[in-house]
C-alpha cells in the first residue's frame, strides 16, 4: 500500500514539477481519485488536459474531479469498475475523448451526450442493453463510438446498423 501510495505521489509531483499537461494515475491500485491530489494540483488543474486513470479500481468518480479538471480533453477511465457517472460530467465543456471500456456500465451514460465536444466515446466491454441513438445523432461533434462487447438488445443492434454520421464499432451477434 505504501509503495503504491508513493508511486502516486510521484507521478504528481512529476506533473507539477515538469509542469505537464498529462496525469498517468494508471495501475495504481486507486479505488477512488485521492482527496489530496486536488490540493496538490490546485495550481496547475487549468493546464491538464489528459488523464489516465486505466486499470485500477475505481468504482466511482466524484463530481469534484470533473469540476475540478475543466480542462480536460482526454480522459481514460478503462479497466476499473465504474457503474455510473457523475451528473457533473456534463460540465467538461473541452472533452474531446473518453474511454469507459472494460467498467461495469450497465446504463449508457447519457450525460455524455451533453458533451457538445465529444468526438470518441469508448464503452466497449461493458453491461450495456440500450444506446440512446437519437441523443447521440444529436451530438455536433461525435465522430467515433464503440460499443463491442455489450449484451445490446436486438433493436439497438439494427439501429446500429442504418447509416450515421459517426463510425460505430459494435458486435454483429445479437
């Protein structure tokens, strides 16, 4: 535990020292973002703009992360297991990418499509049944969505199937 206590602090002491745009808090062991890291980035929170968070095991983010990191145009959540999101995350008004693959989402999280930026969204591997396709067609921005590897129901896999304005990557077997 203290190892990887110190691992964490490292990587943020890099970000801030070396005054980085990137946090890789990958395959730290999280179960939760550290309350104390807010304090810690406070200064620089406007300069990050990608986090990776991949493979640990997080089952939930706070509202005070997206509220905290407004900046932030890239943010990888794969390999924990996240249920849901924050309402807050509809304040990411610069999100460009997310990655939520291999979680524990069972509801596609429709604040995303409140994103207006939001160009790739990664949900492959989840619980998903039901992809709200009109709030997506809707987004002005989305370029790219996968959804692999989701128990989607029969009507979501043929609606998948029309022609969008955004590549879908999903399983074919129902």
């Amino acid at each position: 535990m203290a190892e990887a206590v110190a691992n964490v602090a490292r990587r943020i002491n890099a970000t801030v020292e070396e005054e980085r745009d990137t946090l890789d808090l990958s395959n730290c062991k999280l179960i939760s973002f550290p309350e104390g890291v807010f304090k810690v980035l406070r200064s620089v929170t406007q300069n990050i703009h990608v986090i990776t968070l991949a493979d640990n095991e997080m089952k939930a983010i706070s509202s005070k992360f997206f509220s905290t990191f407004t900046q932030l145009r890239e943010l990888d959540l794969q390999g924990n297991v996240l249920t849901k999101l924050p309402d807050s995350l509809e304040e990411m008004q610069h999100l460009i990418s997310i990655n939520l693959a291999n979680n524990n989402l069972s509801i596609f999280p429709e604040k995303l499509t409140e994103v207006a930026t939001l160009e790739r969204i990664n949900l492959e591997g989840n619980n998903i049944t039901d992809i709200p396709m009109e709030k997506l067609s809707a987004m002005p921005a989305l370029k790219w969505l996968n959804v692999k590897s989701n128990p989607l129901d029969t009507d979501i896999h043929n609606a998948l199937k029309s022609p969008h304005k955004f590549d879908i990557l999903s399983s074919t077997e129902s």
